[in-house]
C-alpha cells in the first residue's frame, strides 16, 4: 500500500517544470526590462534588448534548421555574442561548444569533428587558425562570422554571413523551448587529459541552473552586481557565470582582452563589484604601471581557482582593493564547486597560521551533495587528519553527464558512485580538503590545462630526442608552466632555443615549455621516469 503522500499527488506542467538556467534571462527581462544587462565598448544594452537578441538568435538558427541534440561551435572572444550563444543556442534544444580560442588547428578540428558540429560561430580575430581548422575537419558546418563593431580586428571572413545580419531577421518574440527533461544536454565543453585528444564533457540544464545559485551564494552576489569579464567564457562556460548574472539581474562588462589598464579602466569606470581569473590576472593588476593603476572607494571581490595565491599577493590585493576568494573545481563539475570559506575568528591568526588557511581548498558548494578524499582502491574515506593521502571524489549535481562518445573514460571516472578527480589531497579535521598533487599531471597554466604528454609527444619527434619528460614548474605570473627536461641522442646536439622553435610548430604557444633543461633523466629500476624528483629539480632551473 503506497504512502498517502503518493496517492494523487503526481508531476503535472502545474508544478513540476524542468530547471534551466534560461527562465532566468526571461525573468529579469520582465521585472528589470530598462537595467543595463551588457556593456561593451561603448554600446550598453538593457535586459529587454539583451532577451530579445537571444531569441532572434535562436529564431535564426530553428529557421536554418538546426534543433534539439544539434552541436553549435562558437569560436568567440568575451563579447555580447558570446552571452547571447549561452541564451540563443540551448534556448531551441541545441548544444553550444565554446571552444577554446589558445587552441591549434588540428584539436580544434577534432573537437568539430567529434561533435557534429552543425554550425560555427566564429570571431574574425581567429579567422587564420579556423581556416586551418576548417580545411582538416571532416564536418561542413555553416560557418557565422562575428566582425566585433566595438574594436577593429585583423582577420578575413570565411562564413557566408556575418552574426549580425545572421539574427537580424530573427523573430524577437520567438517562442523558445523549455527542456523536455533537465538532464537534457545544455554545453559541450573540451579538456585536456592525459593523452593528445580532449574528452567533451556534457553539461545538462539542471547542474547550470543549480550552479547559478551556488555562484550566488558562494560568491556573495547581491541583487545588480557588475561583474567583469577576465575569465574567458569558453572555460567551463566562464564557471556559468553567463547564466548566473541573470539569477540576480547583473551586468555583464565584457573584457575582450585581458590588459591591466582596460581591467582598471573598466572597474572604474563601471562600478564593477566582481571579477573572475586565474593567478596571472592578480599579477596583471598587482604589477601594472602606475600610470595604469586606480584607486577605489570600495572592496572589489576577486574569484580565483588553480593553486592558491601566496600570501604576498593576497596582501597586494586587499592594498589594492581587492577581497580574494578562493575557489576550485574541474571542467567536470561546471568549473568550481569547492570554495574556502573564510570564518571571522580566522582573522585574529597570525599571518602564517592565514596562509595556512588560505591554502586549502575548501568545502563543498551548496549545490554539491558531497566532496570527500578516497583511497580509491578501497573507495574508503582517509582519515580526516590533514596527512593521509588520497583522491579528492565528488558526487552530486553539478557533476558532469560524462564524456561525449566515451563510454569507457566515463565509466572510469564515475567508479564506484563518484567522480574521481585525479587530484590527490587530504581531508582535514573539519571537513576543509587540500589538494597536494595532480596523479594526471596535468599543469595548469594560466588557468588553462595542459597535457605534459602532448608536448611530451611533440619534443619526442625530434630527431635528436631520446627521452623527455615535461612536469610543471610554479611560476609567478601563470601559476605553473611547462618545463622539459631532455636526453639527447649520443652524438648529437640540441639548444633550448631549437626545442621551443621546434614546438612552436607544433603545439599552441602556451602549452610550449618555457624551461628546457638537458640532463639524464631519474627512473626506476623498470624504467619509468621519477616525475617527482624532476618537479623538486625546477625549484633550481632559472
């Protein structure tokens, strides 16, 4: 005999709707029609507008016939049309790509390929390396060229129409579609693992609605924040802030690139409340010219992942005017869900007992059901002292679908109910975590993961390479950068210089070691190279 509490009490479209962070938009475009919504450049453009450009967006591509389960590809700077793919494309049931603009040609044209991408939206500033893309992928997609009108950029069209006279004749009162189901897919977003090609990981509307939220919470937003765009918005969806600003009617000011003056400028300017970015855009603002440099009558609050900022630079910061929140997360979990919550009693610690506490990573977002370290043989959870080692293990809600046509890589990272994240770390007595080493090793570069095997991969095809092994070396402005060490064939020569040439040709610029050591490599007695002893060896490479 069922419960009283489910007899006549079903779902019905009355109170039961699917959650999508794009009611969101709907919402402040009728409750703060008139607010500035986008700022770029010179042009503002209020809710009412930002909404109405969406739909005209997703008119246009229902009427090319792109629909529910397409893939579109969007190669964009942080401008409006990038917020407006984040809206316009999943508002018809398609799939939006951002891809990664640091990229080369041929993962890019893997990363369209594997997608079955039917459309590309593309920024005529990156119109050389999408050629090349173009040419080698297998996919024919209808490519959308944007010619920002805010800032001249060099570059040629390759698409048959231009962004604007694209939705121009899109219907601004378009009748979107809600998901059938939440866990219909909403983002398609690469990352670099541990071998050449990215794996997709899918993210569904319910973990970008939920993250919305958690943002709120986690990041203090209140009602009109103005948030400025240092974080690139193809990384993990910009952590899902194009989607949460609208939770809290806020206003975006895209930043199409990331220089100390204009980021000054702009805060000033705009009243800007909060920003986002990896360890180099403190150094861009700490290490500006003082020409360049602001002043401000307010505490700005600064959203930082990757490794933990130095002390040092948190005191440049508050000098600045700037309160740093410490965040981390992976693609796989809609960007960051683990945030360090400060307590107020931790204020009274000496400067070293901070730093401590300001390096670990933190608890769980609100949005996240649980976040623990495992040993993952035993899939038991270590001990909570703050010394035994094991994997940092997610599970909840804003954890990804899984890896698009990879059933194998997603199986593995779900073992045993949980995500594996790869990073290796502790769990302290009260519930903080604090990551201590990446099994991957992935480096982590400018807030933008690299795959010491790809460039492994590049430096070993020189001829006169007999071994190498790339690790990360921390470095002051991007958080960590590659550094190869090589052993060089008996009888033969090789520059650093020639190394660096040698990958520039072959890789993105800045997955190319910035560090070429040559030396005998440390290994086992089977074999297998010390990676260890080679990260304690960079301490001393110049």
């Amino acid at each position: 005999m069922p419960s009283i509490y489910e007899q006549d009490l079903d779902r019905n479209p009355a109170n039961y709707q699917p959650l999508t962070p794009l009611s969101l938009l709907a919402r402040s475009a009728l409750t703060f029609p008139n607010h500035t919504a986008v700022i770029h450049g010179k042009s503002k453009t209020d809710y009412r507008t930002f909404y109405a450009r969406c739909r005209k967006l997703a008119s246009a591509l229902a009427a090319r016939g792109i629909s529910k389960g397409d893939t579109v590809s969007v190669m964009l700077a942080n401008t409006p049309a990038m917020l407006e793919c984040h809206y316009g494309v999943p508002m018809i049931g398609a799939v939006l790509n951002t891809l990664n603009t640091r990229l080369d040609a041929a993962i890019i044209a893997f990363s369209m390929d594997h997608a079955e991408t039917k459309v590309l939206i593309t920024d005529k500033e990156f119109s050389k390396t999408i050629k090349a893309a173009l040419a080698e992928a297998k996919v024919k997609p209808l490519v959308i060229d944007f010619d920002d009108p805010e800032f001249a950029v060099e570059g040629e069209r390759l698409g048959e129409i231009e962004y604007e006279e694209f939705i121009k004749d899109g219907d601004p009162e378009f009748e979107w579609r809600m998901p059938d189901d939440e866990w219909e897919s909403i983002s398609l977003n690469y990352t670099s693992g541990t071998t050449g090609n990215p794996k997709g990981v899918v993210y569904h509307h319910r973990g970008a609605a939920l993250m919305c939220y958690a943002n709120v919470l986690a990041c203090s937003l209140p009602r009109h924040p103005v948030y400025l765009w240092t974080l690139p918005m193809f990384h993990c969806n910009g952590w899902c802030f194009p989607w949460t600003l609208s939770a809290v009617a806020g206003t975006h000011v895209c930043l199409r690139w990331v220089r100390a003056s204009a980021m000054y400028e702009a805060i000033a300017e705009h009243g800007v409340t909060h920003l986002c970015g990896a360890p180099i855009v403190m150094s861009l603002l700490l290490n500006a010219p003082a020409a360049e440099k602001k002043t401000f009558d307010r505490v700005i609050k600064f959203l930082t992942a990757a490794a933990p900022p130095p002390e040092a630079v948190l005191a440049g910061m508050a000098e600045a005017g700037f309160e740093v929140t410490h965040l981390y997360g992976l693609t796989e979990t809609y960007g960051p869900a683990v945030v360090n919550e400060w307590k107020e009693d931790w204020d009274a610690l000496n400067s070293a007992e901070r730093a401590t506490k300001k390096a670990r990573q933190g608890v769980r977002y609100q949005a996240l059901e649980d976040l623990t370290v495992m040993d993952p043989q035993t899939m038991t959870r270590v001990p909570a002292d703050g010394e035994t080692m094991g994997e940092v293990m997610f599970r909840g809600n804003v954890v990804m679908k899984g890896y698009l046509l990879n059933p194998k890589a997603t199986k593995d990272a779900f073992a045993g109910g949980w995500f594996h994240s790869g990073d290796l770390g502790v769990l302290h007595p009260d519930g903080y975590i604090q990551l201590k080493d990446r099994s991957k090793d992935i480096i982590i570069s400018g807030g933008e993961n690299i795959s010491s095997i790809e460039v492994e991969d590049a430096i070993y095809k020189h001829p006169a390479v007999q071994a190498v092994a790339v690790v990360a070396k921390d470095d002051e402005k991007w958080g960590e950068t590659p550094c190869a060490f090589i052993e060089v064939k008996p009888g033969m020569e090789l520059t650093s210089d020639e190394v660096q040439a040698w990958c520039r040709e072959r890789l993105a610029h800045y997955k190319c070691p910035r560090h070429v050591v040559f030396d005998e490599l440390p290994k086992t007695s089977t074999g297998k190279i010390q990676k260890f002893v080679l990260r304690e060896r960079t301490r001393q490479v110049a």
